[in-house]
C-alpha cells in the first residue's frame, strides 16, 4: 500500500529534470529509484529527508491515493522526514503534518526553489531553536545549505497547540504521555 501511494504518474520530480512517475534519485549515488525504494535507502541510512514542494502542498481529494500517500509516508517516523520547505500548504494537510511531528516552512513571498537556485541535492540545516519554549507560531527561521547558501522561511506552526505537539514528536506520542501522566 505504501509503495502505491507513489504510483501517481503525474508526479514531478525536478531532480529527474521534471520526469513525470513514482521515481526519483537516490543521493549521494545518483541511482535512479522509485521514490519508496529511496526513502527505505535513507532511513535505513539514517538520515532525515526534506520535502522540497511547491504551492498548495498536500493538495488533492482526500478519496486520492495521490493525495494521502505522501501524507502515509512522510508521517510515517521511521522514514525520517524532519521538515517540508513549501510555497505554501493545503491547510488541513500542514495541520496534519505538525501532528505527526513534521517542520512545516514556507518560502518567503516571491521565493521557491527555483528562484533560490536550489537543487534538492543539496544538505539541509534549519536554524530551529532547540527549546520549544522560544519558537513561535510564525516565526522566521533560517535555512542554511552544505554549500552555503541561507535563505529565510517562516515556521507554520500557528498556535501554542501545534507546537506541543510538535514537542512531542507528534499528536500521538502528545496523547499517549497525557494519558499515562494519568
């Protein structure tokens, strides 16, 4: 089931120069995979990923395996998605992602990928305080790449309760320690 949520053939990857399929490259290799097979790679690995996307993500019908599949494997923490960098979000699914303990960013207005120069091949640190206690719904953060490059995008966490989640790893652990506290 996992893997057929990727099996949209109207998915596109710019890593393949805008080919159009469930595939992808695997970094560092360069072998080219199908996008479940890459992200076992990287957890088997050990290494968080970070979802470059355009505007709207997370759009689609919720009946579309289109739609949940990348929302079933992105909030799956043990393929160690850390964050999603974005235009902007379907705003249920943003919800959703800091539910399961995902950073949501957005480009600065005018900004994405494209016009920062980024790859995708690039590695990524996000200038996230370490304490929830000094994040704030909104706030900017600084995105720094293995090249050098740092570019600014704003935290989508937009209320206190997102992020107690979020300090938890997501609703489910946030749920779980409130009822053993009990």
């Amino acid at each position: 089931m996992a893997r057929g949520t990727f099996a949209n053939i109207r998915i596109v990857n710019k890593l393949l120069q805008g080919e159009v399929g469930p595939k992808t490259i695997h970094i560092p290799t360069g072998d080219k995979l199908h996008v479940y097979d890459a992200a076992m790679r990287y957890k088997t690995a050990g290494q968080d990923t970070i979802i470059l996307a355009g505007a709207e993500y997370g759009s689609g019908s919720s009946r579309d395996w289109a739609a949940k599949g990348p929302m079933l494997l992105v909030g799956t923490p043990n393929l160690g998605v850390k964050a999603v960098i974005a235009k902007s979000f379907e705003r249920i699914h943003r919800s959703n992602l800091v539910g399961m303990g995902i950073i949501p960013l957005c480009f600065k207005p005018g900004e994405d990928a494209d016009t920062l120069g980024l790859s995708g091949h690039e590695r990524y640190s996000i200038d996230l305080p370490s304490k929830i206690s000094e994040i704030r719904p909104g706030q900017d953060v600084t995105v720094t790449t293995g090249t050098g490059k740092s570019f600014t995008c704003t935290v989508r966490f937009d209320t206190e309760v997102e992020l107690a989640y979020f300090d938890h790893g997501g609703i489910l652990p946030f749920v779980i320690r409130n009822l053993n506290k009990e």
